[in-house]
C-alpha cells in the first residue's frame, strides 16, 4: 500500500476523525486475496457529525460525487451506496464508495468492536474489517466475489497456527469453498463439524469425503445468496431510477 495514494487517503480520513472501516478489495488485499484495487470502500458509521467529518476529508481531497445518490444520513441509512472520484492530484482517477448499510451484516458498532488494525507508514493504525464480516460483505451477485471468498478462506487456513481457535475452526467449516479442504478441515475436527452441520447441512457430505456433490452443494449455496442479493439491490434500484429521472 506503501506505493500507492492510499495512504494519503487514509490519512485524511484519520485528520477529520471519519469512523469508518476499510471494506472490499483493498480488504481483500490485505487478508490475502489475490484481487488487484486501486479503488477504496468503506463501512462508515451513520452520524451527521460522522457525515460532517466525511465531507470535510473529501473537501480536502478534492474528491468528486459520481453518480446517485446524494451523500447524506437517510440515503446511507437506507442500503445506498455514495459514489466519489478524484479528478485530479495524487489520487487522481481513484474512487471511493461510502455504505452506511450492508445486506445480511450487523450495524456498524458490531463491526466495529470486531475490526482489526493495520499498519500504515507516517499513519499508524487503520481500521478494517474483520475477516468473517468481509467475507459475509463478499456474498452478492457479482460473479467476482465468490472466487473472492475461496481464496481469503484458503489464506486463513494456510497462514493459521498449529492449534488455531475454535472460533476459527467454526469460520472455516462454515465458509470454506474448496471441497478437499473442506474434507480435510471436516476430518480434522469431526465433532465441530457435525454440530455444526445443522447450520451448514454440506458439512454432512464433507464428512463423507464426496467431492462431486460438495462442489453442487456450493452451487446452491450460491444461488441462494445471489438471489437474496438481487431481492435487496430491486426496490434500492428502483428508488435510484426515480432519482434519476428527478435530477
């Protein structure tokens, strides 16, 4: 990140006290996933002084609203996304995208207390995201995220300790994609499996080592989320279009 204008972004975020979590691709950069960003998202807790504070980093920045809607606590409370560029400067040509609201993941202060803190030079510590929370933000209907979630799973569990947490066993058993790790992971811990198939009823199939139908198994288990995702995104669309034809 080091090399990149990102960290002049965050900085002047951190200048104007913007509460805000560091979420998508960069995220995923971070936690390992191979996903190439030069854009910036994030998870910001609804305020108007936390708005304020947002508008005056992106004042100094110089940073441009893009599309609909207009930046305010009601849009963000509602599911929108607010859309900014940089025109011109060091971060020229870089976006930033602000939700106040993600479908299927909890208020902002749960996030919050779950972050984790990164490193940035002349900057000290940056809040991001937490691994489960991002891979939960992962789940939509774009064809991206879901190779996305495989990999930051499989850079969870080759980075992880001998004796990993249990909290992290139950992430990886609930969230893995690949089926011959799945299988290993199901082996491994049998018991945590089998409790834990009532939530994720593949983990019964992962016990048997049946590759060929894990892999089906995940297909529906995407499908399903794809279509929740498109039944929130709809009347969100929608609202956006009436926007439109307003302006």
């Amino acid at each position: 990140m080091n090399r990149s204008p990102i960290p002049k972004v965050l900085s002047v975020f951190f200048k104007h006290q913007v509460k805000a979590l560091l979420i998508g691709g960069q995220a995923c950069i971070i936690y390992g996933g191979a996903e190439f960003s030069r854009d910036l998202d994030f998870s910001l807790l609804v305020t108007l002084e936390n708005i304020e504070n947002l508008k005056e980093a992106l004042e100094e920045l110089e940073a441009e609203q893009i599309f609909l809607p207009d930046l305010s606590e009601e849009v963000l409370l509602r599911g929108h996304a607010c859309h900014f560029r940089f025109p011109k400067g060091d971060p020229k040509g870089m976006r930033i995208d602000i939700l106040g609201k993600m479908r299927e993941i909890d208020d902002f202060p749960l996030l919050w207390q779950r972050r984790k803190e990164i490193e940035i030079s002349d900057l000290g510590t940056f809040p991001i995201i937490s691994l489960p929370d991002l891979v939960k933000s992962k789940k939509t209907q774009r064809d991206k995220d879901w190779p996305m979630i495989r990999r930051l799973i499989e850079a969870d569990i080759y980075k992880a300790p001998a004796d990993p947490p249990e909290d992290q066993i139950r992430f990886w058993l609930l969230e893995c994609r690949t089926p011959e790790l799945l299988i290993a992971l199901a082996e491994k811990y049998p018991e945590t499996a089998q409790t834990l198939s009532l939530q994720r009823p593949l983990l019964t199939q992962a016990s048997t080592g049946r590759e060929t139908e894990i892999e089906r198994l995940f297909y529906e288990e995407e499908g399903y989320e794809r279509k929740l995702d498109k039944e929130y995104w709809a009347p969100l669309k929608k609202e956006l279009e009436i926007w439109r034809h307003k302006k």
